[in-house]
C-alpha cells in the first residue's frame, strides 16, 4: 500500500516531474512506467528505509550481472474484474496477456527464492516483497501448450477441438477437389475465366465470364469490380459448403466454451494476480531506481535522526544529464548543518550558483523521500514533513500581481504551513523592491522561520542578512564561488563566509565607462565600502588557504608513498636475509645428517647397526624438526622484536668460552661441548656425535664450565634405544615421482640398505623420457656407500631399473 504523500510541497518549483519523467525511462514496461510515475514523496520514515533497502539489494543483483525482463507487463485490474463475471469469456489475445503476466510472476518467484550466492545474505527486503507472490505452477500446467505461436487456440486446447479442426479441413480438401474438377472441364469450353477457387462469405465459390453465368446451375456470390467475373457456387458443392459452414460454428461453439473454461481459471485467482502484478510493478521501480543509481553513482542516505543535514559533492541530477549531453560536467556542492544550525543564507554574485544549490537540496531531498538513491558521495537527510519553496519570478498578468507580490504571497503561505520539521527553500529574498524595505523585510522572514525551528536555506544579495547570520545563533553563512580574474562562476558552495556580490568590480573588468565605475564607488557607503573589502580580502585568503591546502595534500601523498616505498625495500631485504639464512641453516642440516649416519656406520657390530638404523633415522628427523623450529622463531622473534630481552637471541658475544666448557648454540638452540679452539674466535664443538665449528658469536652462553665433568659426559654423549630388528627391502620403487622426491627417497632407502648389510639393491624408476633414470643414476654413483651402478636385463627391468653395488 503506498504510503500518504507530503501534505504541502513544491514539486513543480523542484522539477520533481521532470526527475519522475527521467526515472520512468529506466523502466521497460508500461507496469512500471506507471509506478514511476505516481511515485511521491512521503513523511513516513519506515516506508523510506524499505525503499532504500530494496533499491540496495536491487543494486547488488545488477552488480553480480543478473537481471530480468519486465517487458510487456501491464495493468491486469480491468482484465481480472471481467474474468470475474459469470459467463464471461475472455478474448485469446486478453488472456495470453495475462498469462504473460502469470509467467513472469512465477519466475521472479523462483529466482527471489535462490538468488545468486553473492547476495544471498543482502535479499531480506526483495525476499519478503516477493514472498506475496503465489505459486502458480497449477495454473501455467493449466495453460501449456494450449495457445499457437500465432496466438491462436492450439488444436490440443481440447480433443473435441482438434477433431472438428481435422473435420473442417476434410471438408475442405472434398469441396476443392470438386471445385477443380469443374474448373477443369470450364477452362476446356471456355466458360471459366481462370483456374482459381476462390471464397465469398465462407463459402467455396469459382470465377465465371460473365456471359456464361447463365449455363451453369448454381448461386451467384457477387461480381469483379470490372463486372467481366462473377463467382459462382455451383449446385454440386452447395451442399458440401453447408457441412463446412456447420462444422466451423460448431469449431467456434467449441473454442468459446474453451475460452470461457479458461477465463474462469483466470478468474478463481485474480486476486493472486492482481496482488502478482502489483508485485511486479514495485520491482521494476526497484530496477529502475537501481538502474539510475548506478549510472549517476547515487547514495543512500542515511536517516537522519536528530535533524542534522549532509551532502558531501552533491549534484542536481537533471542539470547534470543535460551538461553530460554537452560534453560539460556539474560542479558537486557540499552543505553541512549540525543540530544547533537551523538555517543558511547563502550570497554570492548573481550566475554564481544559488538557486542551483537551493534546487539541489530541495529536488535531493525529495528523491529521499521517495525512495530513490540521490547523486552524492555521502548524504544523511532528515525525513521533512513538509518541503517548500520559493523560487523564480511570479510575475502574474492575469492576477494583477508584480514579482514582488507574487514572492510575498508565497511566502505567506509557506510561513502558515510551516513546522519545526519542515525544509524551506527561498531564493532572492528581499529582492524586487525598495533595497532598505526589502533587507529589513529579508531579515524579519528569516527570522520567522528560524523561530519556527525549521531548517531554512534562504539565497540573497542583501548585506543586513549576511551580518544577521554572522550575529544570529543557530544561523551560517555561506557563499558561493566567482573568480573575479575571469568573471566566470565556479558554481562551488563554501560554508562559513558570506560572499560578495562583486558587482562594481565586475563592471570595471567588463570595462563600464570608468567615470560610471568612480560614481557608483562615491554613492557607497563607507561601511558598505568597508564590508566589500573585508570579503573580497576574505576571498582572497580563502583561495590561498585553499592552494596551500591542496599543496599539503600533494606533499602528504608523496611521504605516503616514500613511506611505503622503504616499507617494501625493508621488506623485500629482510625477505633475502632470512633466505640467506634458510641457505646456511639446510647446509648445517645436511652436515648433520651426513655426519650422524656416518657415525652409525662406523658402528663395528653391524648387527646392532641393523637394529639401531630405525631409532637413528627417527633421531635424525626429530633434530632436523628441532633445528627448523628454532630457526624459525629466532627469524620472527628478530623481525617483531620478540626477542628483546631474550639472553639466547642478543646479538651480544660471550668472552669466557673455553676447551672444555658446555655452552649453548643459537644456532641449533642446544648445548654442545668446546673440543678445543681453533685460530681466531672460531671453536670446535660437539653435540653428541654431531662436530661442527661455530664462530664466538654462535655461542649464547657457557652453560657449565670445564670443571663440570657429569655435564660435559651428558653434552657428549647420545643415548640410542635399539628397537626391534625389522626387514630392509632390497627394491624400491620411484615411479611417477619428481626428480627431487626421488632422491631423497633413494638416499635414505641406501642408508638402510647399507647399515642392514645388504650387498645389492634395484631402484625401479621407469623408462619414459629417461630423465628420472639419468638424474639418480648421476646421484648413485658420486654417492659415497655406491660401489657399482648397471642396468639390469630385459627380464629384469632393463632401463625401467638400476641395480645398485653397496660398499660393504
């Protein structure tokens, strides 16, 4: 149900008709050309919200791509109300209308009940607009199949249809045959005028000269416009055309008791129709709003609660479509009242843009009311009562009323409609008489209106009302923009100064005789002389201020874009110290590794070496976890500065490490012990079966000194429980791995291999494109356990495999 528009509005004046106008150009169908054009603004909030609501998630569809066709859609009221009469049967083309109707409400229905996945959970408002649509799939089953592309009855409308069709078609062929059997034996005796069969009030007839009608029998239908051919029904096939006329009425009986079977399907659920297409037409407003929205780049203002006003780089939508069309661009206002300000007085020279700005707030927060997004970067607008305005010149022949009289009596009637939550508009004011009279009388309107609490933006050239606002509280100045060097507007509004009408400066550059020019500066008061100069010096700083500021913004922009230059290079080279890092900590890694097994196979009981392998290779991979874990947190806590504090992590160096003494390792993050000294501030550790040279600065600190032999005995030593003897397999199978996981397989399947004894083993890697089989082959025989490496036979893998000869 629409909401109650505003009681009292200046639509005309606002050009809201117009906006209306451009809106209804979005919409496809006449259904909803018509909704855009009885749209009105409205007082109710709640109806507002739901509006921007639903234009958003309208909006949000278009943005994913979707879309659908409204058109065709129209008004189905006057249609469902005849469906309704008993008796009544609607025409074929009337009820493939509606049908259309039915149809299309169906579909919206399906797709607001499975939107697109990206705005599923933004579609609360269209889903519950929508969910008043019924399920009409009965209905349209009803249907299928029963209309003719032509718009015709199909002949499955009824099998009692279909028959009597295939009848009168019979009918016809026996009616035609016989006719051309006549025409052929009165073309021979030249009695007919030409082979054609021709119909004559539904009825088969043949063209006969006219002077030989007499010697046929038969009913003569009517003559050629030349009189030299009438068309005869001969007495053979009057009977046939008598079948053929009762079978078509009774086709005709069939297809209206078909219709009127159809109409009161139609009308057992007109209401769900009508409701349907009311539906229907509220979305394609949707659309059309959205469709608006996105190609002015509008807002949503929010509502405004507590009666502040904001628009931020607002523009007058009809203005700008017409400067688009030029190849121009509109020049974006901003307007801000807090709570405590309740009225603006805008001055300025005349083409300086004041009435464009007054049009702007009042046409914008019409659109809000209505429900359509306005052209703005950001809005919050209150939700008027009332909008008024008083904009151009009344003048009136007809009423006997000049301009000034025109703009008093509408004042008058604004002043008597007025609330404190009313927007009122007025251009010029104290314009059009006496200058004294009209600025005493600007002033007592702005007053008025300022007392009645509403929020009032009044445009003048008067002096007293620029020194009223700056000594009335609740009241600002603000001004539009001149540039006094090319005596064009620049159509910027400025809030917080008055603006000067500049016009005796203007004339001067316009070159007005100089003697008119020094007169009209002698008339001037001295303190009207005094205020111009104040503002045109006021101007003049403002227009610095502006530069300077413009020239901050610049020099901002460019630190910022220093500072993330450096960010990045700081990042980019912490990146390559920790990959450096990464590079020495996998060597350290792979030392360790080498040297841990190497160790385990010096074992001289390889028994035990069997046994001991599986724990072994657990250990190993136990401390290569340990060691990537410690250098990872050494590598964070360094970047975030975690590690300040952190004995372990300082880059400080220990001096009193000696032979001997435990000490613990940044590096591994273990302890380890000094074997001896070597040259320089390089030491030999040990830690475990593990040796290795670390500098001074490896060293986090002596953990215990020399004379501590229990701890020096625990640093050395390696505890290894031996785990049950297990089998070792003598292959291994690497096919459809890379290069890289290969090896690694392979070099620890050799590790076993060689610490369980084994002489021989065969590594199957495939033949393909032979570049698996080259790489581990290469790695076989530099490894250093390798004694021999051959290709087995033919029967045994040929180059799919690699027997390997173990060093043992």
């Amino acid at each position: 149900m629409a909401p109650k528009p505003l009681s009292h509005s200046s639509l005309p004046l606002l050009e809201f008709g117009r906006m209306r106008e451009v809106l209804r150009g979005y919409a496809a169908s006449p259904l909803g050309q018509a909704r855009a054009q009885s749209l009105e603004p409205t007082a109710d909030a709640g109806w507002v919200l739901r509006q921007q609501q639903l234009t958003a998630e309208v909006r949000g569809l278009l943005r994913t791509g979707g879309n659908f066709d409204f058109a065709g859609l129209f008004e189905p009221a006057p249609l469902l109300e005849r469906s309704r009469i008993a008796g009544v049967a609607l025409e074929t083309a009337e009820l493939r209308d509606l049908l259309l109707v039915v149809d299309r409400a169906s579909g919206w229905r399906s797709l607001s009940l499975q939107p697109p996945s990206a705005i599923k959970d933004a579609w609360r408002a269209v889903s519950e607009l929508s969910s008043g649509i019924a399920d009409f799939a009965a209905l349209l089953d009803f249907f299928r199949d029963k209309f003719a592309p032509d718009g015709t009855l199909d002949d499955r409308a009824s099998p009692a249809l279909k028959q009597l069709r295939r009848e009168v078609e019979k009918q016809k062929r026996a009616i035609q045959d016989s006719l051309r059997s006549q025409l052929r034996r009165l073309s021979e005796s030249g009695i007919a005028q030409e082979e054609i069969i021709s119909v004559r009030g539904e009825r088969f007839v043949i063209p006969v000269k006219a002077e030989h009608k007499r010697k046929i029998a038969g009913v003569l239908h009517g003559s050629s416009s030349s009189g030299q051919t009438v068309f005869l029904e001969p007495l053979e096939t009057i009977e046939q055309n008598n079948e053929l006329v009762r079978l078509r009425e009774e086709e005709q009986a069939e297809i209206h008791r078909i219709l009127l079977q159809m109409t009161e399907q139609i009308g057992s659920r007109a209401a769900e129709i009508g409701a349907a297409a009311a539906i229907l037409g509220e979305l394609e407003l949707q659309f059309a709003k959205a469709r608006f929205a996105e190609e002015h780049r509008c807002v949503q203002p929010q509502i405004s609660q507590s009666g502040s006003f904001f628009l931020y780089k607002a523009r007058h939508p009809l203005l700008e479509r017409n400067l688009r069309g030029k190849g121009g661009a509109v020049v974006a206002i901003t307007l801000e009242l807090e709570d405590s300000a309740r009225q603006v007085i805008i001055s300025g020279p005349n083409t300086g843009g004041k009435t464009v700005a007054l049009k702007t707030v009042g046409l914008l927060a019409l659109m809000h009311q209505a429900g359509i997004p306005v052209p703005a970067e950001r809005a919050q607008l209150p939700v008027f009562r009332a909008i008024l305005a008083d904009i151009g010149d009344y003048q009136s022949i007809e009423q006997n009323l000049s301009t000034f009289s025109a703009h008093i009596t509408n004042i008058d009637l604004i002043s008597r409609n007025v609330s404190a939550d009313s927007l009122v508009l007025l251009d010029e004011l104290g314009s059009a008489t006496d200058p004294e009279e009209g600025a005493a009388l600007a002033v007592a309107i702005a007053a008025y209106f300022l007392q009645r609490g509403c929020l009032s933006i009044i445009s003048t050239h008067h002096t007293s009302l620029k020194v009223y606002a700056a000594n009335t509280a609740g009241v600002v100045n603000a001004a539009v923009g001149f540039d006094e060097r090319t005596l064009q507007p620049t159509y910027e509004l400025r809030m917080g100064v008055p603006g000067a009408s500049a016009g005796i400066n203007i004339a001067q550059r316009l070159q007005l005789n100089e003697h008119i020019i020094q007169a009209a500066r002698e008339r001037l008061s001295s303190q009207t002389q005094e205020i111009a100069s104040f503002l045109d010096r006021l101007h003049s700083q403002l227009r610095q201020l502006e530069q300077e500021r413009a020239a901050v913004k610049t020099r901002e922009q460019e630190v910022a874009r220093e500072k993330q230059r450096l960010e990045t290079h700081g990042l980019r080279e912490q990146r390559s110290k920790v990959a450096e890092m990464e590079k020495k900590l996998e060597g350290v890694l792979r030392d360790f590794e080498y040297r841990a097994r190497e160790v385990v196979s010096e074992v001289a009981d390889r028994a035990a070496a069997q046994k001991m392998s599986k724990q072994a290779e657990r250990r190993i991979a136990s401390l290569r976890r340990e060691f990537k874990e410690q250098f990872d947190s050494a590598v964070v806590a360094h970047h975030t500065g975690a590690d300040t504090g952190d004995p372990h992590a300082r880059l400080g160096v220990v001096q009193n490490a000696a032979e001997g003494d435990t000490v613990r390792l940044k590096s591994l993050g273990r302890n380890a012990v000094i074997t001896r000294r070597l040259e320089g501030d390089l030491f030999e550790v040990q830690a475990g079966n593990l040796k290795m040279r670390v500098p001074r600065g490896d060293i986090a600190e002596v953990v215990s000194a020399a004379g501590n032999p229990l701890e020096a005995a625990r640093a050395r030593g390696i505890r290894v429980q031996v785990a049950e003897e297990e089998s070792v397999p003598s292959e291994l199978n690497v096919i459809g791995e890379n290069v890289d996981e290969a090896t690694r397989r392979v070099e620890k399947f050799l590790d076993r291999a060689f610490l369980a004894g084994l002489p021989r083993v065969r590594i199957v890697h495939g033949s393909g494109m032979g570049v698996l089989r080259k790489a581990l082959r290469k790695y076989l025989r530099e490894h250093p356990q390798v004694a021999a490496v051959s290709e087995p036979p033919h029967d045994e893998g040929g180059g799919g495999a690699t027997v390997v000869e173990l060093r043992v």
